[in-house]
C-alpha cells in the first residue's frame, strides 16, 4: 500500500481510461431501457446507428492511441540512436537529455538511480564517476528486471583491422558495475584522472520512465593550501569537463544543491556561469529528510518551499525547485544490503515520499497544496523531466532532419575525397601532388613574409613577451633586458614579415643604445705592457687594445641572439603555412611522411642559413675589433676634440701662467722662454712616454680614445649586422629556398618513393577511413529516413487529432 505507481506517458494514460471508462451516448439509458412499442422502428435504427458510430469513434481513438505510443517509442529510439552518432562520430548535434550536475555530497549518483528504478553505480563520499554516464532509458512493460545494453566502441577505435559499427552488448546489473568501477580504476591512475567520453548504457524496464539521463562527475570544493594541490587539480578537470558539457544548448541541465539556505549558491555558481538566466535548468533540493528536522519554525519551512525571487530567479524551468529524499542502503544479498530486491528499493522511495509530505504538513501545520504537492517526490521529479523531454523531442524533430542532411552532404563530401586520394596512389600522380604542395608551400611562405591577416593572431601570433620567452631575449654583458613596454608594438601578436621586422628593430634599439662599459685604472696600466723596441708607454695602443675587447665581449651575445630569435621566427612560418594550406584545403593530409621530409628540409635550411649568416657577421665583428683604422673607427672626431681640448686647455693655461709670472719675476728673456718650452715638452713626454705612473691626464687621453674607438666598433656592427641578416637570411628563404626543396623532392622521389609516401600504409589508412565513412554515411541516412517518416506521422496524427476533435 505504501507504492506509489510510476507514471506512464498522458497518451498511455488517456488509452487505459477510455478502455475502462463506458461509452456515453448522446441517447439517455433510461430511454432504451423503456417499452419497446413505445419507440418506432426509425427510432430504434436510430439509436442503433448512434450506438454503432460511437463504437467506431472509441475505436478509432483506441487505434490512434496505439499508434501515437508506437510512434512515440519509435521517436524515442531515434534520439538515442541520434546521441549515439554524436558521440561515435562527433558530430556536431546533440539530442535532448538531462546533465545531472552536483557536488560529490549532493547524493548526485542516488538521484539518478531512484529516478530509474534501480540501482547500478557506486554511490557514497569521493569521486566515484570519472566518465560521464549516458543512460537511455525506456519504459517496457515486459521487463519485469532492467534490461542493459552496453554500447561499446567499434572495431576500429579498438586498433582492429575488422571494420564494425559499435555495437551494443547485453551485460547484467552486476557486469555494468564492474565495467564502470574498471574504468574509473584505470582513469585514476592516469595522468588525465576524468575523461568527457561517455560511458552509454541502454535500459528496458517496466519502472523506467522515457528518459535520457547524463550524470557527470561530481564537483568538488576542495580546501585552499598547497597541501590540497592534488585536489585543486582535480577540482579545476572536473569542472571544465562539467562546464563543457553544460554548453549543449539541448541538455536540460540538473541542478542539484545540498542546502537549507538558497542563498547559498554551491552548484548554481557553476551552471549560472553558462546558463547565466537558469532558462534550462531545473533545480532540485536533494535529502529533503535530512533537512526537514532543522527548521524550527513553520515559517522558515514556506521560505524553503517557496523561495523568493531575490534568493532564486524566478526564470527556472518549473518555476520552484523540486525536493526529492533517496533512503539509504544498497540492493543485494549480502549482510550490509538493505534492501533485497529493486522492487523493495522503489517501496522504500514511494515510502519515504510520503513521509517527507507528511513530516512538512506537520511542520508547517496545514495542508499541502496541490502545487506544493508537485514538487516533492522523486515520482514528480521524474513525471516532469519525461513530459519536458517529451515536448523538446517533439519540437526538435523538425529542427533535426536538416541538420542530418548537412551532416550526410559533409560525409559524402568526404567519402568522395577519400575515394579520389585513393584514385592517385599511383608514381606519376603521387610526384604531381608533391610538386603542387611545394608551390603551395612556398607561396605560403611568401605570403607570411610580406604580410598577410589571413592566419588569426590570437592562436599563431606572439607578443613581444612571448617572442623572449621561446625565442630567446636579448641580454647585455652586465645581464640587463631592456623593457619590453618601451619597444614599439611589443603587446601586439604579430608572426611572419612583422615579427622579424619587430625583432630587427628592438636589436637595433638595444645594441644601439649601449655605452661603453666603465675602465679601470688597472686596465689601462695592464694594456700599455712593453714595446718590442722599447719599454715606453703608447697610449694610443692603449686605447686600442682596450676599446676592441670591450667591444668584442659587449657585441658577440647580442649577435648570436639575434640569430637564435630571428631563426624561431623563421621555423614558426612553418606551422602557420601549414594551417593557411589546411584552410584552404591545400594539405596533404595522410602523406605524414612527406610531410615531415619537407618540414625537416626547410628547418634545416633556416638553421644552417642563419649559421652561415652568423658566421659572416663574426667575421665583420672580428675584422673590425683586430685592426684599428682611424678614418673607421674615429668618425665623431668632435667628441674627440672636446675630450682633448679639456686636458690640453687645463695645461695650456697653466704654463701660460707660470711663464707670466716667471717673466714678471726675474725679467727672462726670450731664450730663457724656449728654455722653458722644452722644459715643458721633456716633462709631457716623462709623462706620457717614460713614466709608469698614470696621471690623470693620461687616464683621460685613453679613456677619450677609447670612447671614439667604442662608438665608431658599434656603428659600424649595427649597420653590418642588419644589413648582412636581411641578405643572407631572409632573402635566402625567397631566392634559394625553392631551389633546394625542389632538389630534395626530386632527390627524394629518385631513392624511394614507396617509403616517402608510405603508399602501402596509406593504402590501409585510407581504407579503414573508407570503411568508417561508409558507417558513418549508412547511419546517418538511417536516422534521416527515420526522422522523416516520425515527422511525416506525427504531423498526420496531429492533424487527425485535431479533426477528431472538431468533430467531438
């Protein structure tokens, strides 16, 4: 007595009442039950008519209804059959069904199982499904234990030669378990830990409603601390597999919390991140008996059951949450099991339904209403989420059949393709096909070196930022980069001609930009050494020697980082190239070998170009730090003028003044003055030739030839680098590159063409996509014909429903 019946379909309903209900007649019994020579014989033909055309009427509706459950059957397959495809074949339509989404403690996986009748999964704390698990259910009389399909991949997604649809295996309840709990071990173990690929399941059962029910991993909220990483990883997979599959904008998303309290939006924070309006949602309150005893008063209890707008948006599907409670315990025959049949299992949730009614009546002292009524129970649950997936079925059907004509065409298209690859697996052809690539190819490069907005930045470009990340910075001696926020576009994604461009430019503003690193008094006095003829001091050498190490050890990194960067802007044009050719369906797809003889080919030519270009500038950087010549290396000779005439002004204006002052003293003459002179020329060359000791006017001889010396190094080594980069790396990729790809293909199709183009493997590989499609095709037109005939009969029996009625 405590068993609350399952609800079938309102056709299946309608059927059964009008089976048991009389006839009524428009003739009033107690008329035929009279005399019969108070009647006429027209009348009696009369009521005979009106009584035989009644019958037909009631039997003609008995045939339309058992007609519309066949269709309504029908209809039902086809969407499980439409969701299969999508699954096997990624295509790109979903059909309707419900994505139970929850916490790991909102009783998520018990939900599911009391909506079906039965239970299948692991059910308590932790993570106990790691695949979403797609159940298609169907109510069958005839069933009186769960009917289980299994759909297992094809042949060819299991590496077989065998080419097979998936296909569907009958398992118990207890081989279902063990299939789950085995993926859910060997997930764990990997690095991935959750997968989006769904575990299918079919089931037949009497207590099962018309549902298609999709139950995800459950969320978790775990503790912050880098002790709770591992967790936090997994929290960040499972709610991106969560939120992806919540984009399908024909699931009917479940939302279930675990809470008293609406404003406390656990689950809801997720779903309202893609379903920000609740328009698809359904929200459930699950363990209703738990929560019951916690309200004190009635009032926060009509709180509960009626939650105002401002703590739950009114735009849900429902328009109020729905309260389910699930009793606790397994199915089985063991001493932990708690309920020996599934038939015990449902008595014990039909039981705990009306207790829950019960215990909220007593609660809130009054009655509750009918609308109350249909919000609690998983039975109510269950009746509205058949009836919504009904009506969306019913809807959808003529959204469908176009989309699987799209997607016929689409595989068509491609089992032509495959048919027209495998027509030219032949020398000739095959040597054809590669020539053409290596034109694409290069016109590609082309097009990325002179500018083009064709491949989109956000995926193929690279910031400033990143381009020092993978390409390499350039850093000064002292080990300092320049900001990248100061060079022109640094934020901006730029690949191809702009970024080499971009690089160019920042190379010249960082190695223009560098000073001469400071010199030490040390370094001078250990710079004049000893002459081969004599032991005086040569402050010119000096400076020389000084000016070209410092120059040689400032400029030498920045020209081997300019090469690296520049040679991962070039190795980058090769996938970009490679997504421009798949774009416009130029790609050799299949060849991989060939493929990866020409990728191979062209970043070996960049590497050694950009080496043979280094080389030539070292050359120049070495030549021009060996020897010193003045009309090179002197050119700001203003500067120089200015940094002398300091030192020689300072001295100047001293021995004018002591020879004024030695004139005014003692009356010298002019013999007396030239004396002087030569006095003062002996102690400038004691100075500067014969004495050790530096003076700070010869410390700032050198350091101003040094200077010069420094400056006109770098102006030239700017100007060679820059010039010597443009000729004999990036113009190399234009002129010569073609040259030497073709001489490699024909070098390649001389020694093996068989093994360049893998024609055996690629016979085989086009062959097993062959057979695929070939599926793909024959299952698409099957549920395209089978969409067609439902839309075809369910229009016509709408249309003589509604002329049925007009004559009711």
């Amino acid at each position: 007595m405590f068993e609350i019946s399952y609800s079938l379909s309102k056709q299946k309903q309608k059927s059964l009442s009008l089976a048991s209900t009389p006839l009524s007649l428009p003739i009033p019994l107690n008329r035929i039950s009279s005399s019969s020579s108070s009647f006429s014989s027209s009348s009696s033909r009369l009521i005979r008519k009106e009584m035989s055309r009644e019958e037909e009427r009631a039997a003609e509706m008995e045939n339309e209804n058992g007609v519309w459950e066949e269709e309504q059957c029908r209809l039902y397959e086809a969407y499980n059959e439409l969701h299969g495809l999508a699954q096997a074949f990624d295509t790109p339509f979903d059909a309707p069904a419900v994505l139970v989404v929850g916490h790991q403690t909102d009783g998520k996986s018990a939900l599911v199982e009391a909506l079906m009748g039965f239970q299948f999964n692991h059910v308590g704390g932790g993570t106990k499904t790691r695949r979403p698990i797609t159940l298609h259910m169907k109510y069958d009389a005839d069933a009186h234990s769960p009917l289980c399909r299994l759909l297992l991949p094809s042949k060819s997604d299991s590496h077989s030669d065998s080419d097979s649809e998936p296909h569907e295996k009958s398992l118990s309840l207890q081989e279902i378990q063990a299939y789950i709990e085995a993926e859910n071990m060997r997930l764990e173990k990997e690095p991935c830990l959750f997968s989006a690929k769904e575990i299918i399941v079919r089931v037949d059962y009497k207590y099962c409603p018309n549902l298609t029910i999709i139950d995800t991993p459950g969320l978790i909220a775990p503790a912050p601390g880098p002790k709770n990483r591992a967790l936090q990883v997994q929290a960040r997979a499972v709610e991106a597999l969560v939120r992806a599959k919540m984009q399908h904008k024909e699931f009917i998303i479940l939302c279930l919390e675990d809470c008293s309290d609406w404003s406390n939006a656990t689950t809801r924070r997720v779903v309202m991140q893609i379903d920000p309006e609740l328009s698809r949602t359904v929200i459930v309150s699950t363990k209703l008996d738990t929560k019951i005893p916690q309200f004190a008063r009635s009032s926060d209890v009509e709180v509960f059951l009626s939650p105002p707008t401002c703590m739950l948006d009114g735009c849900i599907l429902g328009d109020s949450p729905f309260f389910t409670s699930v009793p606790s315990g397994r199915v089985g025959s063991g001493h932990d099991s708690v309920y020996r049949s599934n038939d015990e299992f449902k008595k014990a949730i039909s039981l705990r339904e009306m207790e829950d009614v019960a215990s909220l009546e007593e609660k809130l002292g009054r009655s509750l209403s009918i609308q109350e009524r249909s919000r609690i129970g998983v039975s109510k649950l269950r009746c509205f989420l058949e009836e919504l997936l009904q009506k969306r079925y019913m809807d959808n059907v003529p959204l469908i059949i176009p989309l699987l004509e799209k997607e016929y065409r689409s595989a068509a298209r491609k089992m032509n393709e495959i048919n027209q690859e495998l027509s030219t697996l032949d020398e000739l052809k095959l040597k054809e096909k590669g020539r053409v690539f290596h034109d694409l190819f290069l016109t590609k490069l082309s097009l990325l070196l002179k500018g083009t907005v064709v491949a989109p930045p956000d995926k193929f470009g690279e910031t400033l930022q990143d381009e020092r990340t993978n390409g390499g910075a350039f850093v000064s001696s002292d080990g300092l980069q320049f900001p990248h926020k100061l060079i022109p576009n640094a934020g901006m994604r730029l690949y191809g001609g702009a970024q080499y461009h971009r690089a160019m430019a920042e190379f010249r503003f960082l190695a223009g930009g560098i000073k001469c690193p400071p010199i030490t008094r040390e370094e001078i006095v250990n710079a004049c050494g000893v002459e081969d003829l004599h032991d005086g001091t040569n402050y010119s050498r000096t400076a020389c020697v000084i000016a070209v190490a410092k120059a040689r050890d400032t400029f030498e990194p920045f020209l081997h980082q300019l090469g690296c960067r520049l040679l991962h802007i070039l190795k980058r044009l090769l996938p970009i190239s490679v997504y421009l050719l798949q774009k416009d369906g130029e790609y050799l797809s299949g060849h991989e070998v060939f493929l990866r003889r020409v990728a191979s080919a062209f970043n070996d030519f960049a590497e050694s170009t950009e080496r043979a270009c280094r080389e030539k500038c070292m050359e120049d950087l070495v030549s021009t730090t060996r020897y010193v010549t003045w009309s090179l290396h002197n050119k700001n000779r203003a500067g120089l003028h200015s940094s002398f005439g300091s030192v020689a002004n300072e001295k100047e204006t001293k021995s004018r003044a002591d020879v004024k002052l030695s004139h005014v003293a003692s009356g010298i003459d002019v013999a007396s003055s030239i004396q002087t002179t030569e006095t003062r020329l002996a102690d400038l060359l004691d100075s500067t030739l014969w004495n050790r000791r530096l003076a700070p006017s010869s410390e700032r001889i050198v350091y101003a030839l040094v200077q010069q010396i420094f400056h006109g190094i770098k102006e030239y080594f700017l100007a060679s680098a820059e010039l010597k980069f443009n000729c004999f790396l990036l113009m190399p990729v234009v002129d010569k590159l073609p040259a030497l790809l073709r001489e490699d293909l024909k070098s390649a199709f001389e020694d093996d063409l068989d093994n360049i183009f893998d024609i055996t493997n690629l016979r085989h590989l086009l062959g097993q996509r062959k057979r695929d499609a070939e599926i793909e095709l024959k299952r698409i037109k099957r549920l395209k014909d089978k969409f067609r005939s439902l839309h075809k009969h369910l229009s016509s029996h709408q249309a003589h429903s509604t002329a049925f009625s007009d004559h009711r």
